[in-house]
C-alpha cells in the first residue's frame, strides 16, 4: 500500500483495494438484512409432561401493525404465537422455523414466560442457553405463569398494544407505581442463581379473561423449584424489604376514617444480629416516606400531632405487611429469597461458612425484628377532608 | 538505526495502549475473583517496578535496542541466542495478541466469519502501520487511544445505575493465594511484555523523560483496570463475572437503552491494534539488526504472515486460549520478561561503576539509574 | 487450501518482485523463505485439517519438565 504513491502500478493496486475494501467492509459474513428476519417479541418456556423443553414465541408480524394503523380492516394477526417441543432449549428453537419462513432473531425479545411445570422442576439449570446466546437480551424481563401455560399467556390479544409481549411489559414496568409485583429482569435471575445465600424469587403472571393478563404477586421457589406463590400485598411486603419499592399506595385505617398513604421512598435493609457466634436474629430495617394521598372521613389533619398519629399508624400497617410476608416465607416456604444469607456471606464469611450447609432450616426458625421507620412529608392541596360548616 | 523520534506523550500513549491491549479480554486477575482488585493493586505496583528495570536499563544504555544491548553484554554468540529467543517470544505475542481479537469477534460480534479471514485482514491494515515507521505509529496511537479512555469512561458512568457496590465482598475469601497468583499474572500481563519497548525506548526525543512517562503509564493502567473491574463486579456480580468468556461484552450488554457493543470491539482494534503493531516492529527491527540487513520494512510482511499463520495454529480452541493465558504465559514468560532484563540491568551497573571509577565521573547515568 | 495456496502466492509474488527489484543480498531471501515457508506449511496442514502440536504443546511440555505448571 505505500506503492500507491508509486506510478501507474501503484495506481492498479489502490484501484483493485478500491473495490475489493467495499465488499468487505459491507458487515459481517452472515449478514442478514431486516426483512430476511422475524422479530421476537416474547417467549415462552414449560415442561411437557414427557418430561421435554415446550418452547414459545411470539413473534412479531411488522407489515400487519403498520396496515392496522391506517385502515380497521381484515389483516392478519400482529403477532404469531407458535410451540415446538425439543429435548433442549436451543433444539425447539431451531425446530419451531419448521412453520416460519426466515430465521427468528431474538434480541428484540422483551418477556420470558416460564410455566408452572417447568418451574417445580429445576429452572437453575435450564437458564444456560440464555445466558450463552449472543442474541439474548440480558434486560429481558421474566415471568412466573399461574394457572396458565405460557402459551395461553403469549397468546392473548390485548386491545392496548397490538404486540403482546410489550403489553406485559408495561404491566411489568409500572410496578414502580404499586409495588405489588416483582420485576426480575435475566440478569438478576442469574445473579440470584450464581449466589449461595440467596433463593430465588420471580414475579407472576395470570390469565385475567380472554383480552388481558395480570402481573401481580410472586413466585418463591427454594433451591430452584417452585415452593408457593405471595399474594400482593405480601409481595409489596417482600419488595419493601428488599429495597424495591419505588412507589405504592399503602392504606390505613385512621379512627374509621380511611387513608391512603402513598409512599414516595423506601430505603430497606437486612442486617443478621449474632450470639455466641450463631446467628440469632434477623432484623429488617425499613424507612419510608410518604404523602398522604387520599382521606376518606370525617376526621381533622390540622395539626402536627395528627400527622404523627398517622405516621405511628402507618409503621404499624407497613410492619403488619412485612410481618406477613416473612411469616410465610419463613414458616410455609422456608427459603431465604430476602438474601439474609447473602449478607452473611458477604458482611460475616466466617459465620456463613459454618451455617450455610441447612441455611434454609435455620433461616425459618430465626425470630425476626422488624424496624420501621415512617415519615409523612406532604398532605396535598387541601388540609382537612371536607366537612359541612357548622 | 532509525532516525525517527517519537515525543514524551507519543511514546505514553503507545505504552499506555499497549499495555491496555488485550488485558481486559483476558481479564488475568480474574483468579482472584472479587479479592482480584487487591491483587490489581499489587500486580499494577510490581508491574511498575518491572518497567522501572526497563525504563533503567534504556537509560543506563542511550540510544541502544535491546539487540545491540544484548550483544554489547553477552557477546556474539550468546547475545545473538538470547536475541533470538526474545524475536521468538516477540513474534509469539503478536500472534497471541491477534489470536485473543479474533476469538472475541469471532464469538462475539461476527459469529460465522472464519477467524482466519478476521485476523487476516487485520494483519493487512498492521503491516501498513509498522511499514510506515514508529513515528506513525507513535502519532497514531496520539489520535487513537485517548478513544479507549473515553469509552471505558462512558460505560462505566451510563452503567451507574445499575449496580451492586457490595459485590465484592467479603475480602479474602479464599486467602492470600489467589490474589497473589493474580497480582503475578498481572505482573507478567500485561505489564511485563513492554520489555518490548527496549526496541522503541531509544526513539524517545528526551531521554530523560523516560523517568515520568513509564510510571505514569502503569499507573494510569492499573487506575483503568481497577476502574473496569470494579464497574464489571458491580454490574454482573462475582459469579457471572467469572464465569463469562469475556467480560466487557457481557458488561456492555447491561447497559439500558442502547447498544455499546461496538465500542467494546473498537477499544479491543485501538489496543490490540497498537500492541500487535509494536510487536511486529520490534521482531522485525531486531531480526534486522542481528541479520545485518538495513531496512526492517523489507521483513514485516513474512513475520507478519508468520503472526497470521501462528495465532491460528496455537489454539484449536477458546478454552485453551484462557488456560494458557492464566497457567502457562506467566511461567513462560518468566526468563524474557524478568530474568534476561534483570541480568541485563546488573550488567549495565556493572560496566557503569567501572566506569566511573575510571573516570570519576557521569554520576548523571547513575542517579537517574538509581531513581528506580 | 486452493485459498491458501492463492494468498501465498500473490504475497510472495509481491514481495519477491520488491526484492528482485531493489537487488537485495542472499540473507534477506534466506530468511524470507525461511519464514513463508513454515507459515505455507503450517497453514496448508491447518487447511487439511491436521493440526501439529503447536507452539503451546512444546512450551507445556517445556514447563511440564521444569515442573512449574499445574
């Protein structure tokens, strides 16, 4: 190449790179243009009762939402949802091209279904494939199916978003308003499997009739299986500890009158206390601030002292919420998806080695202090609920 | 000898991107897992003092390359035998360093290009630069790894939300072995292979400048590679950082919003670029210089083919890339980038006190010898 | 292997014509030879599919008798 400068050869062998460089420089070897792809948006994973991997996807049809867009008349469906059972993961995925025409690319997959089976058999060791594929999305968010196949989930056709699986993302996402169920994007999943001390703890998913679903609640599993599911407001419970809640409406009830509280922030945490070298409780510590939001009564606001009156009130609700949620966890499922042993691991290793072999059982029957904090900054527009003038 | 002069900065920015490199691909304190930031702290320190010995011994023998040094030392015949092995062990790193940037696009970003089509065509645009002299590359290296620095930067600052800052514990889990089994990886890599400046250390305008910019230069690497560290442990957590085959690609995956991958690919071309590049010009400068013939641009082109052929015939597979690279590089790379130096630098005190006792003077060598 | 066989060709091709051109001494071909020709060797073999232990195996085995690897 410094012959270029070099005459009429030089000349030849800048014009031969000239355009060889283009072809080379187009991209990769396997380049594969946007049309040539399907795009998925979700997918689904379950058992078969054989005993085999029922892959799901849902795979996203561009020229159908763009024509819905302009005219209400008879397309086909945005979305395609098809299974293909295979011995592996990455066997069903290649398999379930046998009725698509191009290749899927999965990049743009938002959602993971898991189904119930798959989840009371081992889901640890089923993740490898997404975690080994350079296509997936480590951002994806991930799903406990209740009482439904993921299949039935990816397959319904919600009336807000033609794309399905961007339906139940947003679901997903605007838990940071309400705290009832937890997001569990891949990564923390595989995070959460790779730690010793932690069990695992996936949000949930069910049918609610035929157009909608609901994203409501949690799926605690213990050593990989599924152990039971929380209700929603053991969940908000469990994410107040966890240090997940960005928002949520908490309700208290003031002399009859009822309240709603919405927080605004949330700081938790989780310490272990030791005696004699053992641990001897957990202790969860918990701060809150809140506004009040709605006031549903009779009663005054005025004064400083009511606000504290109902600060007092609200720790007490948020700790009854707490309690709920340990107690279950502890005495139903006894697994440790708070990550009190994690702390230990990492705050106290020279305890962790010695309990961590039945954490799980020690973990149940520890007693557990819980610690609420609670501050009320704003009472919005108006001071007192609304009253006849006497 | 070459009359191309590099400056101060120039030759900072080529040691700084060589020693930047690969590293991060390899990640060679990983051993250590999350205590791997003690042992980058104590690798980056003697990994210091090593090119504190290069940069004495440069010093100690102005306007000398290690090939002419070797021969004034140990004479003919086993200067030329050392000067030998130490091409050998150039031309093998150049082919190691190729070998490492083409797995990672090959497994990362293009998955059905065959390596050797990778590699290959890189290798083209390297002979390029090292046929068009230091004093390009030195320049070069001035517009381009400055581009690392902002990229590391940009990841690490956009990934600040998501992130664990307990990740790293607890501290010494394991003990005391592994960390310093990685500090002394990260001793012998990357740190120990600049004993490939000894070639481009005689360009330098100012010699005496050589003082601050080979500290600096480790310093501000070691600074990077805690950097990067600590922002990976963070991100993915001990567990998966040691179990992924390369880290900053899975890093840069995490990032919300938009794709960074690219610029993982570009810091590894810069890096690797500048590595791979001042590798092949120190074998073909010294081979030159040993076989008598003027111009080293005469043999880039086979050594660099050699390279090619090379770094696809050391490993059949990724796996035995990392096993080398963490259980027999550092071992192997023992006698080139300790033990021939350090003889070297007793060699040159020697000659030098006999020196001055003669003539009682150039204390100026000395001292400048004796800050390190 | 006819791809090797070509990209050898056309790089030696062009640097031999350099040399034949700027009328360089034996050395200079010597040791280019040297060098082309282990790498056309080793790359025909690699082509073929039969790899032969490679520079790793000979430091492995090297390290192996000092007693240093694990």
């Amino acid at each position: 190449m410094v012959m270029c400068r070099k005459g009429k050869k030089g000349y030849g062998i800048f014009l031969v790179l000239f355009f060889i460089f283009p072809v080379l420089l187009t991209g990769c070897w396997n380049n594969r243009d946007l049309t040539e792809m399907n795009f998925v948006a979700g997918m689904g994973l379950d058992r078969t009762e054989e005993g085999k991997v029922l892959m799901t996807v849902q795979v996203v049809e561009p020229a159908a939402i763009i024509s819905e867009a302009k005219a209400q008349s008879a397309q086909p469906k945005p979305v395609i949802v098809k299974s293909y059972e295979g011995e592996t993961i990455f066997e069903a995925i290649r398999g379930i091209l046998f009725n698509f025409d191009k290749k899927l690319f999965f990049s743009t997959a938002q959602v993971l279904i898991l189904g119930e089976r798959l989840s009371q058999d081992d889901i640890e060791k089923i993740l490898d494939f997404f975690q080994r594929d350079h296509e997936i999305n480590y951002r994806m968010d991930i799903l406990v199916a209740k009482d439904a196949t993921p299949e039935e989930i990816l397959e319904v056709e919600s009336d807000q978003d033609p794309i399905e699986a961007m339906y139940i993302k947003g679901t997903v996402e605007n838990t940071d308003a309400r705290g009832t169920v937890k997001r569990t994007m891949l990564i923390d999943l595989i995070k959460d499997i790779g730690s010793s001390g932690k069990q695992l703890a996936i949000g949930q998913i069910s049918k609610e009739g035929e157009k909608e679903v609901k994203t409501e609640g949690l799926a605690v599993f213990k050593d990989g299986k599924l152990a039971g599911w929380l209700g929603p407001y053991e969940t908000r419970g469990y994410l107040l500890v966890i240090n997940q809640i960005q928002s949520a409406i908490v309700n208290v009830t003031k002399d009859k009158d009822k309240v709603a509280m919405e927080i605004i922030k949330s700081k938790g945490r989780i310490d272990v206390a030791f005696r004699n070298s053992e641990p001897s409780k957990l202790i969860v510590k918990v701060e809150v601030q809140a506004n009040v939001g709605e006031y549903e009564g009779r009663g005054k606001l005025e004064s400083p002292g009511n606000l504290h009156n109902l600060e007092k009130i609200l720790k007490e609700e948020i700790k009854k919420e707490i309690k709920m949620a340990m107690n279950k966890i502890q005495k139903e499922y006894s697994s440790d998806i708070f990550g009190f042993g994690e702390h230990m691991r990492k705050h106290q290793p020279q305890y962790w080695k010695k309990v961590k072999k039945d954490w799980n059982d020690t973990f149940s029957d520890l007693p557990v202090e819980i610690q609420v904090d609670a501050r009320i900054n704003r009472i919005g527009s108006v001071k007192d609920p609304v009253k006849k003038v006497e | 000898m070459e009359k191309a002069r590099i400056s101060s900065i120039q030759l900072f920015l080529l040691l700084t991107g060589f020693l930047f490199g690969n590293t991060l691909i390899l990640a060679p304190a990983q051993g250590a897992k999350n205590d791997a930031w003690l042992a980058i702290l104590l690798g980056g320190a003697g990994g210091a003092l090593l090119m504190g010995v290069y940069a004495a011994i440069a010093l100690l023998n102005p306007s000398k390359t290690l090939a002419e040094i070797l021969k004034e030392k140990l004479g003919k015949v086993g200067g030329s035998f050392v000067t030998i092995l130490d091409i050998w062990y150039f031309i093998h790193l150049a082919s190691l360093v190729l070998r490492n940037f083409g797995e990672f696009i090959v497994t990362m970003t293009f998955l059905e290009t065959p390596m050797a089509v990778v590699i290959g065509l890189f290798a083209v645009i390297l002979v390029y630069l090292v046929n068009s002299g230091i004093e390009v590359m030195g320049r070069l290296s001035e517009l381009l790894v400055p581009v690392i620095f902002l990229v590391v930067f940009i990841i690490s600052l956009s990934l600040i939300t998501v992130r664990d800052f307990t990740a790293f514990f607890p501290v010494l889990e394991n003990g005391m072995k592994p960390v310093l089994n990685g500090a002394f990886a990260l001793i012998t890599f990357p740190f120990g292979e600049s004993v490939v400046f000894l070639m481009v250390f005689p360009h330098l305008n100012k010699k005496e400048r050589l003082k601050k910019v080979v500290p600096a230069s480790a310093a501000l690497v070691t600074f990077i590679i805690l950097l990067v560290f600590f922002r990976d442990i963070f991100v993915l957590g001990s567990d998966l950082m040691v179990r992924s085959t390369f880290i900053p690609h899975l890093t840069s995956l995490l990032l919300p919003g938009f794709n960074v991958e690219p610029l993982i690919d570009i810091t590894l071309m810069i890096g690797g670029g500048v590595k791979c590049s001042v590798c092949i010009y120190a074998a073909a400068r010294t081979l030159c210089q040993i076989a008598g013939i003027g111009d080293y641009r005469k043999l880039t082109g086979a050594i660099s083919t050699f390279c090619v052929v090379l770094s696809i015939w050391v490993y059949a597979n990724v796996l035995e890339m990392f096993n080398f690279s963490e259980n027999l590089w550092p071992y192997y790379s023992l006698p080139f980038q300790i033990v021939i130096p350090l003889l070297l630098l007793l060699l040159s005190f020697r000659k030098k006190s006999s020196q001055s006792n003669e003539r009682a003077k150039s204390q100026k060598g000395k001292d400048a010898a004796k800050a390190y | 292997m006819i791809m090797v066989l070509a990209v050898f060709a056309i790089l030696i091709f062009y640097d031999v014509r350099k040399f034949i051109r700027t009328k360089e001494p034996v050395k200079v071909f010597a040791i280019y030879a040297c060098f082309m020709a282990t790498s056309l060797i080793v790359s025909l073999l690699l082509a073929a599919g039969r790899k032969p232990p490679g520079p790793t195996q000979w430091i492995e085995a090297i390290l192996n008798i000092f007693g240093v690897a694990s």
